[in-house]
C-alpha cells in the first residue's frame, strides 16, 4: 500500500515531465512543478508512512536484463526517500523562479532530465539488486550530467561536465568492482545474498573499501572530492542545491546500507572511514574559507559537511567493533539528523547564492557588498541558513552536532584504551570544524550583505521572484522548525539507527536522550523569546530617545573613502591563510608599492585545491602520455588503414585456414 | 629581569599627583594675570605682545589669545603681573577676557557648570576624542601628560579613546588648517549626541599665533559652539583636568 503511493508519486513525476515535453513552451514549468510537488508530496508521504510503520517491499516483473525488481522502503531506505522528497519539493519551486530567468530556453530537455533526476534518486535508495541498482545509479548520474551542462556556452561549465562525467564513472567502476567481488562469493546480485558473502571479515573488508571509494567520490569526501567544487558552481543553483543537498547523499546511502548489510565492520575500516571523514571535515572548510567564488565557498562546505555525517558514521562503526551502545546509536543518529539538516541548509544557501547570482550576474564575493538593504528576503534566509550550517543555536545545524557531541561525550569514557583516545580526538575536531565553519559564514554574510558595494554589479540587485522565495522560505521554515522542537526527528533517525548491530535495548538508551533534547528544545524557546524581549526593549528605548541617528562611516577623518578600501573576504580570511595557506596550496600575487609617489599596487590570491594538484593532475598527465605511446595506430594516413585491413585478412586467412586444417 | 622592573617601581615610588583639583602648581608657573586697577598700558607694551592680547582702554587681557609668555609683565611700568593660579578654564568665549581689577575668584565664578543632564552622563566618566587640528604638539603632550602617572585623570573616569564612535567629547588643538577643517568636521559628527566640545590651548581658541594666517579655516567653530574653553600655550595638564571637572561640577 505505502509502496504503492510512492509509486503513484514516482509516476506523476514522470507523466508530468513527459507531457510538458508535448505541450508549448508557457505550460512546461508551471505543469512540471505542480507535477514535481505532487509527486515528491505521495513519496515523502509514503516515506514517513514507512517511516512510522512497518517497513513494506513490492517486486514486479521488467524486461530483460532487470528481470525481477523488488522495491523496499526500510527505515533506512524511507530515511533517504523522505530527505530526497524534501530536497525536491523546494528545488522544484526554486527551480521554477530560477528558470523563468531563462525565456529563450525551450526547456524540454532540462525538465525532463531534472525529473529523471529525482526519480533516479527516489529509486536509488529503494532498489535491492546489483543490476537495477547500477542502472538507476547511472541514470542518475547521466541526469545530473545533463542538468549540469545548462549554461553550456560557457567553457568553465563544459570542461565541469566532463571532470564530473569522468569522476562518476571511476565512481562507477569501483562499484561495479566491488558488487563483482561480492557476486564471485554469493552467487547473486540480491542485495541480501551478500550478508552471507561477507562472513569473512578480511574479504568483506576488501569489498567494502572498493565500494566505500565509489561511494566516498559521490558523497564527495576528501581526497575523492575532485568533481564536487566544479560541478556545484558550474551548474544552475536549483541544480547546485539538489546536488549538494539530495544527490551527494546516496553516496552516503550506499556506504550505511553496505554496512548495515556487513554488520559489525572491521577496525581498520571503521578507523579508515572516520578519519577520512575528519580530514573532509577539516580540511573541507578551510578550504571553503579560502574560497572567493560563492558557489565555491558553498561546495567546498558541503565537503566538510559530508565530513560531519562521516564522523557520525564512524563513530557508530567503531562503536559497533567495540559494543559501545552511545557511539552506535548517538553517532549513527548524529549523522543521519545532520544528513537531513545539511540537505535543508546547503539547499538553502544554494538558492540563496543562485538569487544574488541572478541580481548581480557574479558570483565573486568581492564584487559585492551592502545587499541586505537591496535584497531583504534573500539576505534573511541566506543569514538563517548560514546560521543553521555554523552549527549555532537555536537552528537545526546545533540539534545535529549536539548529538554527535553527546556521542562522544557518553561514548569516550566507555571506550578501552586507544579507542577513548580516537574518540576524544575527534570530537576536538569536530569543535575546529564548527568554529571554522563559523568562520567561513560570518565572512560570507559580511562580505556579501554588509558594507558598502565593491562594483557596479549590485546596482540593480533586488529580490527575485516568489517562487524563488517560497523555495527557499520553505528549508528555512524546517531548518528553524527542527532547530526548535527536534525530538521527533531524533526519534526517528534513532528507530533508522537501531537497525544497526546494537548491544542492549537501544530504545532504552535512546529514550534519556529524548528527555534531553526536549529541555534542549525549551532552553532554545527560551533564549528565542528573550531575544525577542531584548529587541522589544531595544525597540522602546530608541522610539522614546528619539531614533537612531545616522552618520557617515568613520573613516578616521580621511574623506576620500572609497568602496575597494573596505574589507574584503580575502583580508577577512588572511590570519587563518597566514597559518594554513601553504596547507591549502593559497598562491599569492602582491605588487609592492614601488617609489616616493606609488602609482598602483595589486594584490591577488587564488586557492588551488592540493587534491587536484598533487594527484588528479599528475594522474591525468600520466594517463594522458600512456596513451600517447599508441598514437601511432591511428595516424590519418589512408595508407595505413589499408594496410591495417590487409594485415587483418591475412590473419583471418590464416586463421580460418589453421582451423580447417 | 622581572626583579629590576620591580626595583625600578619601588625606587620611583608614588609619583601621582594626590589631589589635582587641590593641587598647587610652581610659583614660577605663569598662570592668571592680576591687573592693577589703575594702570595703564603703553603702546610698547601692547606691541610686545604676540598674540595681540592686549587691549589699552580699557586696560584688559584676552585669555583666548594670551599666550602667557610674560612679556607685559616684564615690562617697565607694566599693571599686568602673571599670578600662578592655573584654574584659568571658561565655559564662555567672552569670560576669558580679564579686565583691570579682576580678582582670580571672580574669574573663576564665571565658569559655568555644565546643565544637569551632562553632569548626570558624564560627571563620571567621560571618554574624549583628541582631533589635532594643526597642532604644533605643545598641547597635544600636555594632554598626554593628563592620562600619566602624575596627573592620571582616569581616576575621574576621564579618558582619552580611540575612535570618536566611543566619544561622549570632541577636544581640539590647534588652530584648525584648511587641510584639518573636513577631518574635524567629520569626527564631530561622528561622535554620537549628546557630546561636549573642548578647545585646548590658545590655538584653538582664537587661533593664537596664526589667527591671520591663509592657510586656516575655523567655521566649524563659527558653525559649533565650544562648551569649554582652556587657555594657556600650552596649558597645563591640571589646567585642562580642573577645567573638565569644574564643568562637571566636580571641581573646587
């Protein structure tokens, strides 16, 4: 029944991306949306009926080569479900403002694709098979390909493509590398067929590094990152925020439902997967600190983001090795509340960065400036959703991080020896990656919403449209709706992480937790009305003294202030690139003042991603010379070709003829 | 290293002034200019005068202007005779002028205190904001001085800040050049209301040595009207703390 409906949503979105194809082109985004909303509103309302309920599957015959496909909403599965339905429902909306941006476009194709994109997504995290899973996983990559590609006249968005086309499949193959693995020992490409498989802990460690590292360059954790900050700023913003909000995710899918489907993983594994998920974590926001493209900042936060969720299951694996009941539950929950805020906020900031990227035709932080006062709604919910990732209460960024951090504050004192130590280790890190993401958001804000502006391209900024607004009010309205009563929401992802090998009742050990985030909640309301309080008292006291009176910014008595003297995001970011920017490989370009009368001085930095300078790029110059080395065979000269195809007869005359005789 | 420094304070001992509103400063100090009832000024007299202080009928001394130097005291037959009395600060621009026979404590009951409402904000603690407006630095080290060990006028809760932002006073010295005229402008408005404007030293007040000069433009103090006055060239550091704290309501 609840398969069914989400079936019947699936099917909706489809029927409705196929017939506005048909139709003329003023009812293709009005019908797609009101198709996407409908379709998303069933699937989201089958995930949480699963979500509450017992978990349900339906099988149906398909054409060969699937054969037999069997959908299953698990919690786990309905978990992802209801985030990609989410996601979907506000980057349709979005999308719909976003690409009346667009009259010249006819569309068809985009909308299409951008539907097949969320169905592939929808099927993703339901099917139980080898074949129907890589099927719908590279149709959802090809989807996502062809979104990207929008703008393509511009050359930063093809050669975007074709990184990201080449690092989904290298994703691809080690998937398939792995499911192979795996099907030499079980026999069959059924999902639970595996479990058996993988009773040999040395084996079931080798198949789940290669599929991690599929996995891990989807989900985008550092080093298999490489895609992830060119496709997010190449790509339209309702695109950029389903990628880096929902898409990414499934990654993260494919690494909980294998571990689910091993049980109790190895130490090494567990230890390999936390601290590649710490290195993301960290490294992935200084990065984005460094970062002056917007759209860059965003993805490069998503990294570390996808980090945070990668602490969370971490933690829960080595808690599984070593039976540590905190760890598991709160760790596994931690990621999963996280998982569903991030795709809530970075949705939000995305469409927030598409807004000012439609006013201001930029996306350079350093050409803008002062649009609070030109674009009110957008600096609002781009300043909600800031706050939400920096991990500050009372919105949903603090619920997640809270748990994580009860996790390890209840699970370190259990766990023996080297383990504590790890733990303790991380949740330092995790407070540095907090602290830096603060960091990284205050100068976004600042740069972009405070001040005066940096360049003619704010002049004619001002709020986009109400679809555009409604898209992103709707995230932000669950961002603070789960900042401020999480115990639900807990409760849920703690009944998706009780799937996992847990020692005792995990119910029990999830029910003082529960009390916990309810006083939580309360404080949190608390603090919200007494903010309240003081800005009513605020108010007050300035009607009674007569207003604020306004005078010029002080510029020490220097009156030839000009907008490029004001603080930059690079002069924000410089103390923290003075201790880490030989880390991130920063190159600068400074022209000193020369002489008695200096006539200009420059100075420029530019972040280079070590990633793609030490291994993608050295890679790629080898694969490159390899192929080189057979340049020859194919050289243009006719003569050639022919004496390809004499050499070829002869043999096949010698072969044939060896046969017969 | 630590046990030098130690050493060094213990031997300086307690330089503060203990009381610098009951403080008297040297005798030699050249401070308010008794005038004798019934004398009478010679033209070469006035003509010594740098500042064009002087006037002759009747016999009188502009505060604003006098730069203290003693000259018409040295004079022969002069009626001036500079006293040490240092109190020598005014809240009006003509209470500065001393006639014949003015006593010190009648120039000293023409300081007005300043109205209730400015006693109330700031009798305890003041923040000033120092604009040197083409100063020739005298007045600016004697306004310095105010905030050293000696002189220490934090114990008044009065201080010297850096942004006029943090300002409840703007205190100028100098007599304001055209290239100082925007840049003074803009840290009085700068400073929020309600604010008090003090003008140090005879510069500033009247423009002192440089009155006639091209290179000055004073109408932000035709445009402003200063709350107190503190003549001297430059004045002395308790001059300019007696002449707060008396506005304050805080003074003898």
């Amino acid at each position: 029944m609840i398969l069914t409906l989400f079936l019947i949503g699936i099917a909706i979105l489809f029927i409705g991306s196929a017939l506005q194809a048909a139709l003329p082109r003023s009812v293709r985004i009005p019908l797609f949306t009101v198709a996407a909303i409908i379709g998303l509103l069933f699937t989201g309302f089958a995930s949480v009926q699963a979500l509450l309920n017992v978990p349900t599957a339906i099988t149906f015959g398909c054409p060969f080569p699937l054969g037999s496909v069997t959908l299953e909403l698990d919690p786990l599965s309905a978990f992802f479900a209801l985030t990609i339905s989410l996601g979907g429902i506000a980057g349709s909306l979005y999308g719909a403002g976003y690409l009346s941006g667009y009259p010249e476009r006819s569309l068809r194709g985009h909308l299409f694709a951008l539907a097949l994109f969320l169905i592939s997504m929808l099927l993703v995290v339901t099917v139980r098979a080898v074949l129907p899973f890589l099927f719908v996983w590279e149709l959802m990559s090809l989807s996502s390909l062809v979104l990207v590609f929008f703008d393509r006249q511009r050359e930063e968005v093809r050669d975007a493509t074709v990184n990201y086309f080449i690092a989904m499949h290298v994703a691809f193959a080690l998937i398939l590398t792995g499911f192979l693995l795996l099907m030499t020992r079980s026999g069959s490409g059924d999902f639970a067929s595996f479990a058996a498989a993988m009773q040999d802990p040395a084996f079931a460690e080798t198949a789940l590094l290669i599929l991690f590292a599929g996995f891990a360059i989807k989900a985008g954790f550092i080093p298999f990152h490489s895609w992830l900050p060119k496709a997010h700023p190449a790509a339209p913003s309702h695109v950029s925020g389903l990628m880096s909000g929902v898409m990414i995710k499934t990654g993260i899918y494919g690494i909980l439902r294998f571990t689910l489907i091993v049980g109790v993983p190895t130490t090494r594994l567990a230890v390999i997967v936390l601290m590649v998920a710490v290195v993301s974590a960290v490294v992935g926001v200084l990065y984005a600190i460094a970062q002056h493209d917007l759209k860059r900042l965003l993805a490069y936060s998503s990294i570390e983001n996808i980090g945070i969720i990668g602490i969370g299951i971490g933690l829960s694996m080595i808690g599984m090795r070593i039976g540590n009941g905190p760890l598991i539950l709160l760790g596994m929950t931690g990621a999963l509340i996280h998982l569903i805020n991030h795709s809530l906020f970075k949705g939000l900031l995305f469409y927030g960065a598409g807004a000012l990227y439609r006013a201001t035709h930029t996306r350079d932080i350093e050409k803008l400036g002062g649009l609070i006062g030109k674009m009110p709604a957008t600096a609002l919910l781009f300043i909600v959703g800031s706050v939400a990732i920096a991990g500050l209460p009372p919105l949903n960024g603090f619920i997640s991080e809270f748990v994580l951090y009860l996790s390890m504050l209840y699970g370190a004192p259990l766990a023996a020896g080297g383990y504590g130590a790890l733990v303790v280790l991380t949740a330092g890190a995790l407070a540095l990656t907090g602290i830096l993401a603060l960091y990284c958001f205050t100068k976004a804000c600042g740069i972009v919403f405070l001040g005066s502006p940096r360049s003619d391209a704010t002049d004619t900024a001002r709020d986009p449209d109400r679809a555009m607004i409604a898209g992103m009010a709707l995230l932000a309205v669950a961002a603070v709706a789960i900042g401020l009563y999480p115990a639900p929401l807990f409760s849920v992802a703690a009944s998706v992480a009780a799937l996992y090998p847990f020692p005792g009742d995990a119910a029990a050990q999830a029910a003082p937790v529960v009390t916990t985030l309810g006083s939580v909640s309360r404080a949190l309301l608390f603090f919200v009305l007494f903010f309240a309080f003081l800005y009513y008292i605020r108010h007050r006291l300035l009607a009674k003294s007569g207003g604020i009176a306004t005078a010029a910014t002080w510029g020490c008595g220097y009156r030839h202030g000009t907008a490029r003297m004001q603080y930059t995001g690079s002069s924000y970011a410089s103390p923290l690139m003075a201790l880490a920017g030989q880390l991130l490989g920063l190159s600068v370009h400074r022209e000193a003042p020369q002489g008695l009368f200096p006539a200009r001085t420059a100075f420029h930095s530019h972040p280079h991603d070590l990633v793609d300078s030490y291994l993608i790029a050295p890679g790629a110059k080898f694969i490159r010379y390899l192929f080189s080395l057979f340049r020859w065979v194919q050289s243009g000269d006719m003569a050639q070709y022919i004496l390809y195809g004499i050499l070829f007869l002869a043999a096949a005359l010698v072969w044939i003829m060896g046969g017969t005789a | 290293m630590v046990f030098r420094l130690l050493k060094a304070r213990w031997r300086h001992g307690s330089q503060a002034v203990p009381d610098p509103i009951a403080a008297q400063v040297d005798p030699m100090f050249r401070g308010f200019p008794d005038i004798a009832k019934e004398g009478t000024l010679s033209s070469e007299t006035v003509a010594l005068c740098p500042g064009a202080a002087l006037s002759v009928n009747p016999v009188a001394i502009d505060l604003g202007k006098c730069h203290l130097c003693g000259a018409c005291s040295r004079a022969a037959n002069s009626p001036i005779r500079l006293s040490s009395r240092h109190h020598l600060g005014q809240t009006k621009r003509d209470a500065l002028i001393v006639t014949a026979g003015t006593s010190f404590e009648q120039y000293h009951a023409r300081a007005e205190k300043g109205r209730a409402e400015i006693r109330r904000l700031f009798g305890r603690s003041l923040r000033l904001r120092s604009v040197s407006a083409a100063g020739c630095s005298a007045c600016e080290m004697e306004l310095n001085a105010t905030t050293n060990a000696n002189f220490d006028m934090l114990r008044y809760g009065i201080d010297i800040v850096a942004s006029p932002r943090h300002a409840d006073a703007v205190i100028v010295t100098g007599p304001v050049s055209a290239n100082m005229a925007d840049a003074l402008e803009d840290t009085w408005s700068a400073t929020p209301s309600p604010k008090l404007l003090i003008l140090m030293g005879a510069c500033a007040i009247s423009g002192g040595l440089f009155a006639a000069s091209p290179a000055l433009d004073r109408r932000f103090l035709s445009d402003h009207t200063p709350d107190i006055y503190i003549p001297g060239c430059p004045p002395h550091p308790l001059t300019v703390v007696n002449a707060i704290l008396n506005y304050l309501g805080r003074g003898i």
